[in-house]
C-alpha cells in the first residue's frame, strides 16, 4: 500500500467512525455512556461524587427515544452534562450544607435563603439539574400521545388546541437566543401560559409550574440536527408522556 492509497484508507474508515456516530448507532452509544461514566467515576476526586445529589437514572435507554433523539446525544446529555451539574451541587453543598437538606423547589422559589457569594452558582447548577431531571421523565418511548382530560380541555381553551400549543411553543423555542428552555407552565396567577427561560432558569424562579419543558441548548439536538433546532423541536414531541404533564399539571392547579 503506498501512502496515498494509506491516507485514502485512513479518511474512510474515519468517515464510517463518524457516519456511525451521528446516525446513533445504539450499541456505540451504550458502551460510550458505559466508557465514560466508568471514566467519570475514577477520575471524580471523592469530594465531587459523595454528597447530597445524585445522578437520577433516565427511566428508560439512551437509544430508546430514537430516531427522535438520538442515542449519542441521550448519553452524553444524561453522563456529562447534568453528571456535571450534580458534581458541581456537591461541591457547593460542602461550602453551603443547607443546599443539600431543603428541596430543590424551595431554594428555587426563593433564591434570597441562599448566601449571596453562592446564588449565582446555585441558580445555574440547581435550576440545570432539576430542568434536566424534569425533562427525562417527561419523556418516553411510548404513552399517550395527546394530551387527555382537564390539561386537553385547558389547551383547548387557552390556545385553541394542541397544533396551536406546539406552534407557540416551537416559537418560543426557536425564537430563545443562545441557550434556554421553552415551557408550558401555570403562571401566578393560574393562568395557561408558553415562556421560555434563558441559561438553566427553571420557571419556578418566576413563580410558574412547569407542565412540559424541553431543552433548546445546542447540546440537546446538534449532534443529531446541527443547527436546525426547529426539525428537533417538532421531532421532540413524538417524546413527550401526556400522563406526566396531565399529573404536573392537576399538581399545579390544586
Ligand atoms: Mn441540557
């Protein structure tokens, strides 16, 4: 083999590596999420994995919400980036303990209890890590697929139906500049609303309960979509579990 005959070798199998990666072979991106929490897990000094927080499992497999999400991103999603949030609150739970006996909820509704040295970094890594454990749950392989009962009856009122409610939220989504969030939420005032926060602001820091979020950081779809983030948004509701954001929202009603 001469050398270009080598190189032309080297850019193909490189080639096939990628295709592979980015069209979320499952098993690749199984034992990758196995590789690296494995990594994760020798290479975290003990100060950073023993605390109060811990990772939350997904509730299902990181392939399992293909072809809409895709496995790689699931993985990496899930291990680095909300692992990275539950290391950080660790830490800052060693500075600040209190961080680790109160919910998350009620440091989020009132973020004056925290030291004000500490509220920016509780804000981002607190708000990170119960968006993301809110946005796994809300999401599954299978279930219903529209909304039922008193949330189909309130989507019906407030926005006129369930096309409506994802076009305005797909707006929101597309239209939040940099990194956010696009949510359906019961505002203050109880009414039926679509926001979007920016960076990891849960809508709990503006008095909203969240009914659905989803995550419009690049990290969460560019893998798979690059930077069509409005084809991942209308894909990601084939994800959504009616069941949960029908019991968040009875919760948020009561
Ligand atoms: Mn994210």
């Amino acid at each position: 083999m001469n050398r270009r005959e080598s190189l032309q070798l080297l850019a193909a199998s490189a080639a096939v590596t990628t295709a592979s990666a980015l069209a979320g072979n499952a098993a690749f991106a199984q034992a990758m999420g196995q590789q690296m929490s494995q990594q994760m897990g020798q290479a975290q000094p003990a100060a950073s994995t023993a605390g109060p927080f811990k990772l939350p499992p997904l509730g299902y497999a990181y392939d399992a919400l293909e072809p809409h999400v895709d496995a790689m991103t699931m993985t990496i999603h899930h291990t680095r980036h909300h692992q990275a949030f539950i290391t950080n609150l660790n830490q800052l739970a060693e500075k600040w303990p209190e961080l680790g006996t109160m919910t998350p909820e009620a440091i989020l509704a009132d973020l004056s209890k925290v030291p004000e040295a500490m509220r920016a970094p509780v804000r981002n890594n607190l708000g990170g890590h119960w968006n993301h454990a809110f946005f796994w749950d809300l999401m599954t392989p299978g279930g219903a697929k529209e909304p039922g009962g008193d949330l189909k009856a309130a989507i019906d009122q407030s926005f006129g139906g369930l096309a409506q409610l994802s076009d305005k939220l797909n707006a929101a989504g597309t239209g939040r500049f940099g990194s956010g969030w696009a949510w359906l939420v019961v505002t203050k005032d109880r009414k039926l609303d679509v926001i979007s926060t920016a960076n990891q602001d849960p809508p709990l820091l503006e008095g909203a309960q969240a009914v659905i979020g989803v995550d419009v950081w690049e990290h969460a779809y560019y893998l798979k979509y690059q930077n069509r983030r409005a084809d991942y948004l209308k894909a990601w509701w084939n994800t959504v579990n009616w069941d949960k954001a029908a019991a968040h929202f009875k919760r948020a009603s009561a």
